[in-house]
C-alpha cells in the first residue's frame, strides 16, 4: 500500500490516518508514504515534515517515508498545483510501482495521481471533511479520477461526509463510512498524568479547565471560542482554557488580535487563556481537563479532539457540526454558536462531569482503534481482490 499525503503539517486528519498506516502495518501489511511537500507554512507555523510528530512515528514503527521536496504556503482551502516536473513525476511513478492499492490522504494529492503516465492502480480517497463545496479544484479532481475509473473506493470518517460528498456527485456505491477510533491503551482518565500537568501549568486540582485543541483556522471559529471563554472566565473565578495546536501561540499575531477583541476591557481574564502550540502529549492534556470544546462551524466530519478527549474522561461540548452531536450523544452538550450558550455548557458540564462519568467508560469500544484498522484493512482486501479479478478478466491490462 501507498499513501499519498499533501505534506505533514498538524491535523486530525493526518493524525488519524497515520495511525491507521501504522496499524494496518503492524497486522502484516506493507506500508510506505509519499509527501508531496517535504515543508508547509500555514497557521502562523512554518511545518517540516522531518519534525513532524506523525512522521516520526511512522518511521519509528518502520514505514518507509519519502518526499517530492516541494515546499508551500498553503492556506485554508488551498491544494497543490496540478503542474509536477519530470522528477517528480518519476519519483511518484517509482512509489506507485510497488504498491498494489494507493490511499490518497483527502482529495487534495489527486492533482499528482491524476498526472498522466503514472502506473495504474486501484486509489482509496480518504475523505475527512464534511464540506466538499470548500474544496475548491481538489473536488473536481476527486471526479475526475471517478470518472476515469482510478478511485475504487472513499472511505468516508462520518455520516455526514458520506451524505455531503453523494449530495456534491460522487456515486454512493464508491463512499464507505469507517467511524474514526482511537487507541483505548493511550486515551484513558489518568489521575496522575492530570495532577501532573496541572501541577507544570500552576494549576490548581480543584480549578475547572477546558481544552480546545484546534490548528488556527477559519473553520475552527476561534473568535467565537474566545468570547466563549470570556464569558466563562467573567464567573469562574478560578477557571483556565487551554489552547493547543499549530497557529495556538502568543507569536501568532492573528490569535493575539483575536485575544485582544474579544477580552477588550477585560485583559485580565485573557490571562486564564493559556496558548499552549502544538503539544504531543494531548492524552495527559485531555485528562487535565475537565470539557473538551469545539465551536467549528463548518468542515468538520467526525473530529478528532471530542473523540480523544471523550476517552481521557473530558466531557464534550460542541456547536452541531458534521457528526459532532451524534459522537456526543448521551456523553456531552451541543449548544448553537452563541457564546453564552457555550459558556453556560462548559459550566454544565464541569458540574456533571461525575455523572456523564459511566456513559463515557461504558462508550469507549465504540471509538476502538483496533475496530477502525479492521473496517480499513477488511476494504482495502476486498479493493486488492476486486482488481486482480478484473486483471485477470482483462488479460493482465485490469479494467482502470
């Protein structure tokens, strides 16, 4: 197997798609990645694939990884360009060569597999958004390679991206849903991990703390996050937000714009605002806190963060986006995109937090890992074997 991504730069979606290489590896089979940048700069954060947490650990566990070399400031909605040099195009040609099924990491690396001349061979689109319309070229690509009979398969994080991408014109046989998991083992309540973290922080054991893990975007509606917090904060006394992710740094002069606009009159309060960057260690994150937010008001399928914080003992609270209020559905709160709203859930939730407790524990093997890497690696065979029958019906040519 081949996956293709745009580049290594934070996200849950390369977060989760690596996880699933990786798994997927360690049940037996052969995986390797092609990054078609080797660099990004994008909220605020200049990205090296190299000192990527996600790269690292694929090559810890032993997947080769490699890179066009390109580098890019890409920005929300951006996609590579569809013009690839002679190198390029045989280095991709030389990865494509030994795989027998390519993943394309969302509709973006399509503009490369496209290129004509590049071996042909079955390509699964992971697709993890539940807004094709804000795509731009990269959905046009995705029906390009549809058309020309490259794609087998999309694997589809949510319902609501299933129902979005049918909806924008993709046939509803190619889109299979394969609900995000997490690894149970790494995502679990850790009393000690939140004493600890508290304790680095200066935060108190009976403070209340929500944590809002998100790259700096558009679609994550940090503004409105932070007039959240603002109203929170204004009557908890002893209440802390924790911001983490690219973009999430006092370097980050938008978000310090932001803080400014939101706390105006109040910059006391943006004091209990805590930017903490890009963090690998979010399991101990999440097990400090008491919420887990989302104020996303579009994209988002199946996110990441209410799922892993879920699992670490965080009660959910997010705005009703992709399959957001169905994750947390009997475990958290769903609130309009109001900031009162939302301040007045967090503060539900840190007081219900002992009782929505048993539902959390009692969820959990519904967002199993080891369920997710199964559904993926039972697709990709059925994919592998749908092809060498239409290979051999065709005389070894296959029919794409």
């Amino acid at each position: 197997m081949l996956s293709v991504y745009e580049g290594f730069f934070s996200g849950g979606a390369r977060i989760l798609h690596s996880d699933v290489v990786r798994g997927l590896a360690e049940g037996g089979q052969s995986h390797q990645v092609l990054g078609i940048h080797s660099e990004v700069h994008r909220e605020a954060t200049r990205q090296r694939m190299e000192d990527d947490h996600c790269y690292r650990a694929l090559t810890a566990d032993g997947v080769p990884v490699t890179s066009l070399g390109r580098s890019a400031g890409l920005v929300e909605g951006a996609v590579a360009a569809n013009v690839f040099s002679g190198p390029e195009l045989a280095e991709t040609a030389r990865s494509m060569a030994g795989a027998d099924v390519i993943l394309s990491l969302k509709e973006q690396p399509l503009a490369l597999l496209n290129q004509r001349g590049l071996p042909r061979r079955p390509v699964v689109v992971c697709l993890h958004r539940s807004d094709p319309e804000n795509q731009g070229a990269a959905l046009d690509a995705l029906k390009t390679a549809i058309a020309d009979g490259t794609v087998a398969a999309c694997v589809c994080c949510a319902e609501s991206t299933r129902a979005a991408y049918e909806a924008a014109g993709v046939p509803r046989e190619l889109l299979h849903v394969i609900p995000n998991g997490v690894d149970l083992l790494r995502f679990r309540p850790d009393p000690v991990a939140r004493r600890a973290v508290r304790a680095a922080l200066g935060i108190a054991d009976s403070d209340p703390v929500i944590v809002f893990a998100a790259r700096y975007a558009p679609m994550k509606n940090v503004p409105l996050l932070l007039r959240a917090a603002r109203a929170w904060l204004s009557r908890e006394s002893g209440g802390h937000v924790l911001m983490c992710g690219a973009g999430m740094t006092p370097g980050n002069s938008a978000l310090r714009a932001d803080l400014e606009v939101a706390f105006a009159g109040e910059p006391g309060l943006a004091d209990r605002v805590r930017p903490l960057g890009v963090r690998h260690d979010m399991e101990a994150l999440y097990a400090a806190a008491d919420v887990v937010a989302l104020t996303s008001g579009f994209g988002e399928a199946a996110p990441l963060c209410l799922i892993e914080g879920m699992m670490c003992g965080a009660v959910p609270v997010t705005t009703d986006v992709g399959d957001s209020a169905e994750i947390v559905a009997g475990h958290g709160f769903v609130t309009p995109s109001d900031p009162g709203a939302i301040a007045s859930a967090w503060s539900a939730a840190v007081a219900g937090r002992a009782e929505l407790a048993p539902a959390l524990r009692r969820s959990r093997e519904r967002f199993s890992r080891t369920r997710m890497i199964a559904a993926y690696a039972t697709l990709l065979d059925g994919v592998h074997t749908s092809h060498l029958a239409r290979t051999d019906a065709y005389g070894g040519q296959g029919a794409l």
